[in-house]
C-alpha cells in the first residue's frame, strides 16, 4: 500500500516499509519574476492579449494573488499575523478629522463628526470597503478600488456615487496593444484570472484607470492604489514575498510530522528533482494533449507524479530490492553568471527520530521568526512570543508604540487614498479626511486603580 501526498510542488510518500520525502527543487528566486516588464516579456505573445488590450501579468504565472492566498490559508502562522496586522491598522475604525497645529506648532488630529457626510459613507456601506481593502494591503500591498460616478455629472453637478472593492484576483493592468511605445497601464480589467490561458477568456470586463485631473472623465472607472517598489512599473513585489519559501517550509513540517507519526516509522529517503524536469514533461503532457485536440489538464501532471514516485518507491522499499539502484543524469546549465546544477539526488536520511524532530522542530520556529519579520509584526503584538514564550507586558507596550509610531500613516493614506479623495471632490468645503483612530495603550503602572475597575465594567 503506497500513500502519495501533494503539497504544492513536494510530496511525502509512504509504503509498507519506508516513507520518504519529495521536493521540487526549483531555481534561485528571481524576486523580479512576478513582473515582467517590456524588456523581458514578448508582447506578441498571445498569451498576455485579451481582445484588443495587452495585459500586464502579476506574478510569473498572472497567478500572484492566489499563490500568496494559498501559501498564507496553508500556514499555521501567517493568517494570525495578517489578522492582527489588519487589526491593528483598523484600531477603533476610520473617523473624520481634520489637521491642525497646536502651542507649539505641531500637526495633530482634531476629529469631527459630520453627518452629510456620513450619510454619504453609510449610503454605500464604507466599512465593508474599508476592511476588504485593510485585508488587501495586509496581503499584497495594494487596493483596487472602482469608482462610479453620480448621474448629476449630466446636468452639470458632478459627484463620486460610491466606491466598490475589487478583488486582488479579479484585477489586471493593461494597455492598448496599439499602444507600442507607451507601456504606462491606461485599463483595468476584471474577471476571473485562474483560467491558464488567458485567450480563453470571453467574459470581461475593461474599465479605464481613475484620472486625477479628470476625475469625471468616465461613468466607471479603476483606481490602483499601492506601495510603490523599487523598480517595480506596475504592481506592488509585497514584502510577504521573501518569504514564502521559508512559510512553505513551516507548513510542510507539521505534514512531515504527522506521516511520521501515523506511519509511526522514520523517513527514510529525501528526494530531490529538479523543477526542470517536471516542466519538460508538462510541456510533453500539453504537447500530447494538443495533439489529441483536447484540453490539457494540470491533474495528468499529478498523476504522471504519482506513478513516477511509486516506481522510485519500488527501488527504494523491500527486501526483495537489495542490489537494485536508482540511476539519474546530472546536467549543468549557465544562466547569465550562476552555474546551475540540474539533476535527482537521493538523500538517506539517519534513521535518529529526535534528531530529525528537533531539527524540524527548529526549522519551523526559525521559518516563524522569518514570517513574522517580513509581515512587520514583532511576535509580541501577535500573541507569538519567542518559542512560546508569553511576552512581558513591558515588552509588548514598546512593541505597539514602535509600530504605531512607524507602521501605521503610510498603509493608512494607500487604503483610504480612493475614499478620501471622493470626500474631497464630493465636499470641497469640508476639508476633512478619513483616518484610524488609535487608543493610546498605558502601561498597567499608569493607570489609576479607578480607571481599571471602570475597564473591567
């Protein structure tokens, strides 16, 4: 009885008499490869064409958005942060102010209730906006928003009617393709991107990108507000990216473990294959496909895995395998200075199990650490203290007045950028913004006992 699990790109196969791990190993990371500017991408190639448009792809694979979904909801750790990233970035909800200065000159919130314009925000429900695009930004960085216009605009008296969040996974950037020598993204266009081809695409939607200048300009239109990377043209290379290896590799652990445990045996071989391979048999799979005239199907790929494996389990496994061996070629390849090493290599590992525990063990904790420095969040305001840990309560004071002082202003003014521009252009006279208003935290020493039995009420 073999039993064959995929996650993702790796695997972990077990028999009746040895289990082994399997993985993909792919390339070095080319942090860029999620963008592809005009340098690097064929624009003639249809795959990057929807009807008349040239669409700007995100991710390697126009897949980023779902990569970064499935790579965060499989993790043990990641959602939390997120959550409390986006939780903290909330604090008590968006509240009207405006900016002032006082005694001694310094710009500070006076907050204001306005009910013209709060009937304006209720009128469409701008919570819900509000926190779908705290969720994105938590994400990916960045917010599509579309943006519609009054009907007044006709008779002369122009206004911003609502706003609608768009999922990240819905959205592209595009141009004309007539457009040859202008690569600037002019169009957004929505509709569900999980199709691999993107020709196949029939049912679309373009709207054009939101212009300041002219915010009227169109009935309808898309306004992509982002962090900017660093030399980065279209979309935002979110900081979660660098990470992502290391958060694979903490969900595989908990995987690992528990094969050890229902299997109650020790993995015995590592099995590494390059991502090379798996790519020419996936070209061979289209290419049988296509010569069949019917739809390739990523699940023949998986299925091509699954026997391959059992046959390596085969050599691998049993008594009745002694003096068998498992052949392979090994190639190099020359990518620009980089000297790349393509080939299988079987690894066995020692059959220790509190080695091989703590040492996964050690591995998943250092992998947490590496998530929770790339998401911005010190463990202490996750409730992740270090190798579980509580943290002091001094310890997470300065980890919220650290973050609240440097992470909040600019994440706040990329996700409320869409709807504090309507209220401008809806109430010129106003002169007043949205923001997050944040308690101050007290250390517990600083708080009069009066005060915490008014808390506890």
């Amino acid at each position: 009885m073999r039993d064959i699990q995929f996650f993702n790109e790796n695997a972990i196969v077990s028999v009746d008499d040895v289990a082994f791990t399997f993985e993909t190993a792919e390339k070095p990371r080319e942090f860029d490869k999620h963008r592809m500017p005009q340098n690097t991408l064929d624009w003639t190639d249809q795959d990057y064409q929807v009807g008349e448009y040239r669409v700007y792809p995100y991710g390697a694979n126009n897949d980023l958005p779902k990569i970064i979904k499935d790579d965060v909801q499989n993790n043990s750790l990641a959602p939390g942060y997120l959550k409390k990233k986006a939780q903290l970035f909330h604090g008590e909800g968006a509240l009207l102010y405006r900016t002032k200065y006082n005694e001694k000159n310094v710009p500070v919130r006076e907050w204001a209730e306005d009910r013209a314009i709060m009937n304006w925000l209720e009128s469409w429900g701008h919570e819900d906006y509000i926190q779908r695009a705290i969720v994105d930004y938590a994400h990916i960085e960045g917010v599509f928003t579309k943006i519609h216009s009054a009907k007044g605009a006709r008779i002369g008296r122009p206004s911003i009617a609502k706003l609608e969040h768009i999922s990240p996974k819905e959205a592209r950037l595009a141009n004309n393709i007539s457009d040859l020598y202008d690569q600037k993204p002019k169009y957004c266009i929505i509709t569900d991107w999980m199709f691999r081809k993107v020709t196949s695409l029939t049912n679309y939607k373009v709207y054009p990108l939101f212009n300041f200048l002219k915010p009227f300009e169109h009935r309808t239109s898309v306004l992509y507000s982002n962090m900017y990377s660093f030399c980065s043209d279209y979309y935002t290379v979110p900081d979660i990216y660098g990470s992502l290896e290391w958060m694979r590799r903490s969900t595989a652990i908990p995987m690992i473990l528990k094969a050890l445990s229902k299997n109650s045996i020790n993995l015995k071989y590592h099995v590494i294959s390059p991502a090379q391979f798996w790519e020419e048999k996936r070209k061979e799979l289209k290419a049988h496909a296509e010569s069949l005239k019917k739809t390739y199907d990523e699940r023949e790929l998986i299925k091509y895995k699954t026997n391959f494996l059992r046959q390596i389990g085969k050599v691998l496994s049993g008594e009745e395998n002694t003096g068998k061996f498992w052949h392979s070629v090994r190639y190099m390849e020359i990518e620009g200075h980089k000297l790349i090493e393509n080939g299988w290599e079987i690894k066995e590992i020692k059959q220790n199990i509190k080695d091989f525990v703590s040492a996964q063990i050690q591995i998943s904790e250092h992998s947490n650490r590496a998530i929770g420095a790339t998401v911005g969040m010190h463990p202490a305001l996750a409730g992740a203290g270090e190798s579980g840990r509580a943290d002091s309560g001094s310890e997470q004071m300065n980890a919220l007045k650290n973050y609240m002082a440097t992470g909040i202003r600019i994440p706040e003014t990329i996700i409320l950028k869409a709807i504090n521009y309507a209220i401008k252009v809806n109430f010129p006279e106003k002169d007043l913004k949205l923001g997050f208003y944040h308690i101050t935290a007290n250390a517990e020493q600083d708080i009069t006992p009066s005060e915490r039995i008014k808390n506890k009420v």
